[in-house]
C-alpha cells in the first residue's frame, strides 16, 4: 500500500512541476507569427500581368521550383509556382509575352518579394498550383479537379 501512495505521490509532483510549461507552450502558439511559407487564404489577391520571363528552374536565391517572371502595373513579380509545374503531364501552357492572371499569396521569403500562386488563369484555362492552405497540388489531385480521373483498372 505504500508503494501505490509513494507512486501516487511521485506522478502528482511530476504532473505539478510540467503544469507552467504546457501552459507556455500554450500560451506562446497562439502568438506564434506566421512564418515565410504559411499560407493565408484571407491575404490572397489577384493579380495581372504580362510574363517576361519563365523558368523551370530556380534562379540562384529564388526558392525551389517554377517561377513566372511577371511585369505588372505596379512593378515586377516573381511567381512561385511550386514544384515543376512547367513541366510534364498537365504542365502550364505558357511563354514570354502571354497575359495571364493569378491568384496568391504576396510573402517576403529570403528577403525577396515572391508572389505564392495558388492559380492561374491563361487564357480560359485556369491551373490550380496550391490548396487552399498553400501546399503544392500533385498531379494527381490536379487531374481530379479537372475531372481527367483514372479509368478503371489505370493508375495514376
């Protein structure tokens, strides 16, 4: 019997001395600032341009993956497009010179303005490149909300 009352006492001196820094942690998430990947779905704004420039790979200091180059009334843009959306099946249709409009996130990422594109709209075709929660669409979810799923017996 006291054994269970020394055990007792033992996890209720533990459970009083890790009480405060649950309650800062806690405290402290919900304070916690948004880092330069978060993505805010109410930030979001459309923007339209001209693309000067397209590449598949990043430019030393860009972040990884596809970038639009963009001149824009009210200045340039680089565009991240995630992964190489420019390449492969159900890549982007785009060049030097064409006018298109996205939707995104503007963050400030290595010290660079960089526009998180959630869509794009070229031509009439609009190109999901992100969810709502700013993480990188796959092809295969792409293809289900264009309505090209798999037929029976395919894989994707």
């Amino acid at each position: 019997m006291k054994r269970l009352f020394a055990g007792l006492f033992v996890l209720a001196l533990l459970s009083i001395s890790l009480l405060p820094q649950v309650q800062a942690q806690t405290a402290t998430a919900g304070t916690r600032t948004a880092g330069p990947f978060s993505y805010d779905v109410s930030q979001e704004v459309t923007l339209n341009g001209t693309v000067s420039s397209v590449l598949t790979r990043p430019s030393p200091g860009m972040i990884m993956g596809s970038h639009l180059l963009l001149t824009t009334p009210s200045g340039p843009v680089d565009a991240s497009l995630a992964h190489s959306r420019l390449q492969g099946k159900g890549a982007l249709s785009v060049a030097a010179g064409q006018q298109i409009e996205m939707t995104g996130v503007m963050k400030t990422i290595r010290d660079k303005q960089v526009f998180l594109v959630r869509s794009v709209k070229i031509g009439g075709e609009v190109y999901t490149i992100r969810n709502e929660h700013g993480f990188p669409v796959s092809r295969q979810a792409r293809e289900r909300l264009s309505g090209k799923t798999a037929q029976k017996g395919e894989t994707l």
